[in-house]
C-alpha cells in the first residue's frame, strides 16, 4: 500500500506546445481524478490564463505546481522511461505501445524507482519527431481511422486511468530489478548521444552518411536498452579510447 | 469482421439533464474516436447549441442523429441492457461494476443481439434513484477518492474506450514487430561480441581492466536491447572505423 500510495509521484505529465488554456486545465482534472499531480508545460501559448483554471474545476494543485520549459529536454529532466502519445505512425520509428501495454511498463519503470513522463504534443500537430526520438516509445490510443483524433485532455484521461488501474490491479511481485544502479536518466542520455554522435564524426563514420538517420537508429536502441549509469559510464569510456584514437591517427597523419 | 463493424450501432451513449452544451459537443467527439455514433439527450438543458458543434469538433453526424427525449424512460427504448455512470454508491442497490467489467457485459449483451445503453447524469447532481433504478448495474469509475468527480465527456471517452478494447480483443492484430527487419539471431549477437571485444583490445580499452567483467556487462546491455540485423551491420559498421582510427595511430607510433 505505501509503495502504491508512493507512485503517482513518480509520474509527470508533459504537455508540449499547448495551444488552448482550456485544455491544460481539463487535463490537469483528468490526472487530478486519478491521483496524479505533477504537471510539466513546453512553450504552452498561454498560461497561466483564466480559462485554465475554469476547466480543471478545482485541481488547483496540479496547475500551481505546474513547471513551464522552453523545451522538452528540460522538461524530461530527471526522467528514465519516455512515453509520446501519437495518433499516427510516423517517421520516428519506436516501439509502439496500446495505452494498457504502455501502463504496464510505465508501472514496471516507476516500481524500479524511475521517473515516468507521459507526453502529448500539440492539438493540431502532435509531436514532433524531434521530440518522439526522445521517447523510449510511441503510445496509440486504439480510435477508429476514419476519427482518430481525441481530445488533448482525454488522451490525458485515458492514460491516467490505464496508469492508475495498473497501480491497483493485484499487487504483483515487484519485478526484479533490471539493474543494480540506477536508471540514466533523460539529461545523461542527452549527454551520451552528444558524445555518441562525436565519437562518430571523430573515427569518420558518419562521412559520406546521414547522420540524422544514424543518431536517430542510435538512440532507439540505446533508449530500448534502459541502461544504468554505470553501463553508461562504461561506454563514455570506450567512445573516449575511440576518440584518443582517433586523435592520434589524425595527428599523426 | 463483420459482428464487429456491426458492433457499436447495437450501443447507445445516454446523456442525462446535462447542464453545458459544451460537454454534449465533447462527448460527441469522445464518442466518434471510439466508432460509436448513437447519442440520446434526455432534457439538455441547451440542444442544439452553438456551442455543442463547437466542441464536438467534425462529429457532426453524432449530433445530427441525436434523439432528444423527455426522460429516460422513452431515452433506453428497445435495449436490453444499460448500465449507469455513478461516482457515488446511493440508496440503490445495484451490482457496481468497474469500466472493464461493464464492457465485457455489455459486449457480451450486445452480441446476444442486444440493445446496450450507457447512461451519464447531470454534470453536478448525476443519477437521481429512479433513473439508477432503471439500470441494470452501475458503472464506477475508480478516480481517487478526494477528487471523484470526472467531467462528463471524460466519464464517456473511457466508457466508450473500454467497450471499444473489449470488442477488439477477441481479434486485436498481432502488434506490430519492434522492428521492420528480421532480429538478429544468438550467432550474429555471437560475431558482434567477437567483434566489441577484439575492438576493445585494439583501442587500448581493455588495458587495466577486466575483460571478461566489461564484456559480461555489455552483453547484458546488447541483448536486452534486442536487436535487429540493420542496427547490427550500423554497429559493426562503426567498430570498424574504430578499428581502423587504432592501425593508423598504432602504425604510426
């Protein structure tokens, strides 16, 4: 029971580019219901706004707390386990989850003592792919195709009600840690691609290839691969004797 | 195929005394992502209403279809099973279902060749008795027990997205592969770790370390990243150009 009461905390809802107030505070209800209070708001158009609060009816809490960024990074901050609603397939190419398949493993992150953001892009336009490639995967809510667009704030809800019914179905036997060391989190995976990506042009990989299609095969499967921050460290270390290599290849040249 | 298309014209969403036009317009829309087109209004207060179409967002043909009805009675017509949204157990005493549950019933009654309706009270007051009395369970969506109150069109995305899953799920398609190209099978994983290895001597990564400890912990992280053959042919693509940086620098010591 403690360790349930605990997870809604670790759970964020990331709202990017939100372009009516009305909205953020219909979501804000939405998580409210089902226990969930921490919001994170990109660039949204406007905000604080008198229509925001008129719609979370009450669920003052979750907008007062809510933090707002310039972009999804800083947003993401902290967070281990990313997942983008999508209403289409796009170029990006994830894993793609059902808003029940999704909960269970957003569920599985958190119980690792992960941080979890839930992110939905803007009403129109969605995510960006910019913005997906740095999920760890893609969730479809199951509409029919000829209407498959959903309100902003209940996509919100069905997530927080998938999430909050995996939180109550019998208690499972917490599952077994996937690591001793705790997960990386978004920033230090930033930080990784950045050096990643380097490495790559140091040993002259990307010459002659697209890097964008490269970095972007890249993270999908180092995001796939959820790894700790030793398994991290350890791999800085191998892209570093790469590019002392590389070093001395060129300056020797 | 076919008792699946024919599904959702066997189910009825019901909307009682409902106070804000708006909410009627969203539970269109809410309606229509999940293919379900059959709205009945008992006593809105405003219908129709500028601001219904404003909200209902291109579900246009829910609301041209909506009956308007002088109570609930002449609202459940022809079904034979309907299920009431409560937030609150009352003096009725019904058998309370959760979402999940009332759709697989409610499925199961429409498959019999029943009628189904979904009923929604007023936004503040709900239910009254006698319409809960005409009900043949009712439907309890577990929000959290400080903030119970969902907004109306929410209430009806998750019912119709319950009932939506449970008509699925007798023929879900299987998920879509996690990869467009076949996974590599244990012999590639085998020459890739070959590969890693001989690459981590060459970079003068493995000097003063434990080999067979870092090899064990990437190993670790590379099979759990389950892998596809391209990201493979990428990965041995880049040990080769780190190879080749670590013979120019040793070959030009």
């Amino acid at each position: 029971m403690s360790v349930i009461s605990d997870l809604p905390s670790r759970f964020r809802f990331v709202l990017v580019r939100t372009s009516h107030p009305g909205n953020i505070g219909s979501a804000a209800r939405a998580m409210r219901t089902m226990g969930f209070t921490r919001m994170e708001l990109v660039s949204p158009h406007r905000f604080p706004d008198r229509e925001v609060s008129a719609m979370a009816a009450g669920a003052d809490d979750v907008l007062e707390g809510a933090g707002v960024h310039a972009g999804l990074v800083e947003a993401l901050a902290g967070t281990s386990f990313a997942l983008g609603l999508s209403a289409r397939r796009r170029g990006v190419n994830l894993p793609e989850l059902t808003p029940r398949e999704a909960a269970a493993q957003a569920l599985a992150a958190a119980e690792r003592g992960g941080q979890v953001a839930l992110v939905f892009g803007n009403e129109r336009t969605g995510l960006e792919n910019d913005e997906l490639a740095r999920c760890h995967a893609m969730v479809r809510i199951p509409s029919v195709d000829d209407f498959s667009s959903l309100n902003l704030a209940q996509a919100v809800q069905v997530m927080a009600y998938e999430v909050r019914l995996a939180s109550l179905a019998e208690k499972l036997p917490t599952p077994p840690p996937l690591h001793d060391e705790p997960p990386a989190d978004a920033a230090q995976m930033e930080r990784f691609f950045e050096h990643l990506s380097q490495t790559l042009d140091d040993i002259d990989f990307h010459k002659g290839r697209a890097p964008t299609t490269i970095m972007l095969r890249l993270r999908k499967l180092f995001l796939r691969a959820q790894m700790d921050e030793r398994e991290l460290r350890m791999l800085h270390g191998i892209l570093a004797d790469a590019q002392r290599m590389a070093q001395l290849a060129n300056g020797k040249k």
